[in-house]
C-alpha cells in the first residue's frame, strides 16, 4: 500500500486512497447510497478510481469487473479489494472505458461516475486529472460511455451514470431516450451556486 494513501471510511468499508488516485468525495458516496445491485448480477464499473462502488456492489453481485484508465487506480482499487475481502469476486483492467473490454462481453449492470467538469488540454497534465475533465464542454467522456455502453449491456440490463448539472443531463437524458431506453434522474444533491450532481438509471 502506498505511504501516501489517505484512508477513507463508508459504511463499514474501509478504503486506502492513493495520492494518484481520485479520493471519494460527496458524489461518489451519493452514488453508493444509492447503489442497488440483485443478486447474482454481473457488474462492470467503470472508471473504478479506488474501487468503492465495484467493492460495494461485489456484496451481491456473480462477479465485478472494474476499469480504470489509470493504472494508479487500478492497482490501489484491487489492493482495496482484498482489504474488504471481496477480491475473489472482482476482476480489475487498465483501460480507456469499453476498449479493453471483448466485444461479446455484457453486463448486467453498469455503473459510472462520469468525469463531467469542463476543461482545457492544458489543466490535464496528471493521471489524477483524468477523473475529473470532461473536454471542452464537459461532455467529452460521458457522449463517448453513451455511444459504446449499449453493446455491452444484457437485453433486460441496467446503467446507472453519475454526471453533474453543468454538463448538460437533459441532453444525456434524450440521448437514453433516443437509444430505446427508459431514463429518469433516481437520485441528486444540490451545491448552492455551483452545481446538482444527479444519478441516472437507465433500461431497455
């Protein structure tokens, strides 16, 4: 474990977060309040950071594969993995969203904490800074998850995507909806003059 992880506590898990590697802040535990996994389902989360939402889902589900671009992430997640005891039911890769994935994989369910802040190529200069920028408009990240996700969920699957006001949800919102999916905000939380960060489901 890295001498720089600072220790993070949910519920009753307990996660080191390396230095390289984003720390769960109130979006991420606004997802996992809201993380309803059945039993048996198989899981990818993506863009795992240090591995808090895939550990938790891993509770009930077959089987959790989590991906990060970051390797950092990747690494401090499966350590954090075997600190809660759930690393024999996850699988963990290095890589940008669906790429590494094989074309005839599906999921069940898939969760994603979307990287949704505005940013110029200039301010992205750590690995870190990948969970946070979304392009110029925000939206860079979380148009190109939309594109691909359909071909790897099952027929009766979920999404659950995480993004904030200032990228736009009624825009990913009709994208779902253009795609054959049923899509409604389940959860958000208001910061005053800034932004609400909100938790979309989506099904077929």
């Amino acid at each position: 474990m890295s001498s720089q992880a600072k220790k993070v506590f949910y519920a009753d898990y307990v996660f080191y977060v390396w230095r390289e590697v984003y720390e769960p802040a109130e979006d991420s535990f606004l997802f996992a309040e809201n993380l309803t996994v059945h039993s048996g389902e198989y899981v990818l989360d993506m863009g795992t950071g240090c591995g808090i939402l895939g550990i938790i889902a891993s509770e009930k589900a077959s089987r959790v594969v989590a991906v990060d671009i970051n390797p950092f992430a990747v690494r401090c997640a499966k350590e954090n993995a075997k600190l809660n005891g759930v690393s024999d039911k996850m699988f963990f890769i290095q890589g940008d969203l669906f790429t590494p994935l094989k074309a005839e994989e599906k999921f069940d369910l898939i969760l994603f904490n979307a990287p949704y802040l505005p940013s110029e190529p200039s301010e992205v200069g750590t690995w870190i800074d990948l969970a946070w920028s979304g392009g110029a408009d925000g939206r860079a990240v979380i148009d190109r998850f939309l594109r691909n996700f359909p071909e790897h969920l099952k027929a009766n699957g979920r999404v659950l995507l995480e993004q904030s006001t200032i990228t736009n949800v009624d825009k990913t919102l009709q994208v779902l909806e253009d795609y054959g999916f049923k899509a409604k905000v389940i959860a958000k939380r208001d910061f005053p003059l800034f932004e609400t960060i909100v938790l979309i489901e989506a099904k077929r």
